[in-house]
C-alpha cells in the first residue's frame, strides 16, 4: 500500500537550517519564498491544490515567531507556515469593519478558501499535502503547548517554529508524536469488521483504532483495542502501512489483523467508544455502500485505504 494521501511528502525538511539565527526573518523578507497559510487547523487552498503566497501578498501579517514555521525547501525554493490569529477579524466596529490592527489582513483572509486535510488531503499534489500535513501539525503543536509542561511558565519559540524553550527554567520541549494502531480485521470467512463509533453521524463505519499506551507493543494495541471495543480476540497482526494524522498530532499505522484461531467472531460491542460492529462480505459492503445505508471514511484516511484494500478495489 503506497502513496497514502497523507504521507506523500516530497520537499526536503532542511532540519539543519532550522537553529541558524535569523533564518525565519530571512524567509520573510525574501520574495521566493512561498507562505502556507492555517487558520483554525486548515489551510489555504484553490483549484485542488495549496494557495502558496509570497510574503509580500501576505499584507498586513506580522511575521511574529509564534506563529512561523521553516517547512523546508526544494528546488522551486523555500517554504514557511503562517498560523493566523483564532480570533482574526471576529472583533468589529458598529460598521462592521475590523477594529483590529491587522484589518489589511482580515481582508485579504476573507478572500481565501480554507480547507480541512480530511477534505482535501487525497486531492493535493505530492509536494502541497506534505506542506500541508506538517503546517497543521506544527500549529496544533504550538496552539496545545504554550507554556512548560515542567513548571507552567510561559514558552518561546526557537529554531524556526520547530522548539519550544521554557523561559524559567530553559527546558526544551519538541513536537510530540501519537502513535495510533488502526486495523482492518478479518475473520476466517475473509469478512471484514467495521465499527460505528458512538459519536459519530448515523450510517458512519470505519476500521477499529486506538492509541498505543505506555509500556505495550503496536502488535499487543491492535490486539487489546480490538478486545475492548468489541470483545474479539486478535491472532495474527500484520503492519501495512502509516501515515501522520495531524487532529492534532497522531501517526497513523495500519495493520491487517485476523481472529485468532478457534475464537468466536461473535461482537459484544463496549457501548462507550463503539455503539455497533459486525462483519461484512464483500458483496454486502458493496451493495451497502451503493445503497448508502453505510457510509464510508473520507478518501484523505489510511481507513479507507485499508478498506479498500481488503475489498480489492474502490468502494466511493
């Protein structure tokens, strides 16, 4: 399983550059320089593709470090992320214009198409979901861990976006990384188990998945999360394939699972996190897709590449 619509980066990361003085200001000033833009965890898009600007289309943003991220480069150039303000342009006047210092920018902001990744990240170049996927993870990063997670105290940002440093006492802190399983189980029919989780819309089903707690192996969560969700004892595991998952900040590995020999395919859902499971054929998932009476995860989620990859071809 290649080219999983997330995890198709293709511009160098640069990591070496990011401690050299100066270079977000560099970045800014220099008009090759090509600016992805987030707001509220998406990014700009247009026409399928990322809305790159030069920093001097960018008017009326102050290149605060707070809120810039060093991408890295290829050879069309260099790359940085601006995260704009949660609360642009919401503070107006009784004209209804933005009292705010950054009006230029509110401007130029309601102009734009923001794009969420699980809408979009399956349609972008190679080159724009990778941008993508890493400016929404660094701004979910620094919008959850502003300030020292060993004494309270307030953060900067140092290494272009990529450190935060505590100002009391120094520490440094990186961004983190949540390992997640999500696995697509089969029974010794060769059926497919898919889950609907308690908070989701009606109709909704996907892979089963979880987080990797302290202390286990991914092999023993596929196996725990199954058994807890919906009572199945897991047997053989296999990896696949992964992908980051930046809402906020999760990786993504996908695996093929099987009930264990002689256990009963029998699901006793928890109630909690999965309010219903059951096994399908291929026939019945097909025809309940086409039906709509189930529907599918977006096309941007390794869940429905598994999925489909059980299926032995496209399903949406």
């Amino acid at each position: 399983m290649e080219n999983l619509p997330l995890a198709r980066a293709t511009v160098d990361p640069d990591a070496v550059a990011r401690t050299r003085p100066g270079l977000v200001t560099d970045l800014a000033a220099d008009p090759g320089t090509r600016v992805v833009l987030v707001r509220q965890g998406r990014v700009a898009t247009k026409d399928g593709a990322l809305d790159l600007r030069a920093p001097a289309d960018v008017t009326g943003a102050t290149w605060d470090p707070e809120r810039l991220a060093y991408l890295g480069r290829d050879e069309s150039g260099r790359y940085l992320a601006l995260t704009l303000p949660e609360t642009l342009g919401e503070e107006r006047d009784l004209d209804g214009v933005p009292v705010q210092e950054d009006a230029a920018l509110v401007s130029l902001v309601e102009g734009l198409e923001f794009s969420h990744l699980r809408d979009v990240g399956d349609v972008l170049p190679d080159r724009d979901a990778g941008l993508a996927t890493t400016a929404v993870s660094l701004a979910a990063w620094h919008a959850r861990h502003p300030r020292c997670p060993r004494c309270g105290e307030v953060t900067e940002v140092i290494d272009a976006g990529w450190v935060r440093r505590c100002t009391a006492d120094r520490s440094l802190h990186y961004p983190r990384t949540d390992p997640a399983v999500i696995m697509a189980v089969t029974d010794a029919e060769d059926r497919i188990l898919l889950g609907h989780a308690a908070h989701w819309p009606d109709r909704r089903f996907s892979t089963l998945a979880g987080y990797v707690e302290p202390g286990e192996s991914v092999e023993t969560a596929v196996r725990r999360e199954v058994a807890e969700e919906v009572g199945i004892a897991v047997g053989q595991v296999e990896f696949v394939a992964s992908q980051p998952w930046p809402f906020p900040a999760s990786l993504m590995l996908g695996f093929r699972a099987r009930v264990a020999d002689g256990a009963a395919a029998e699901v006793r859902v928890d109630g909690v996190e999965i309010s219903a499971a059951r096994f399908f054929t291929r026939a019945a998932l097909g025809e309940a897709v086409q039906e709509r009476e189930v529907l599918l995860p977006t096309r941007s989620s390794i869940a429905l590449a598994l999925i489909e990859d059980w299926f032995g071809g496209s399903l949406r």
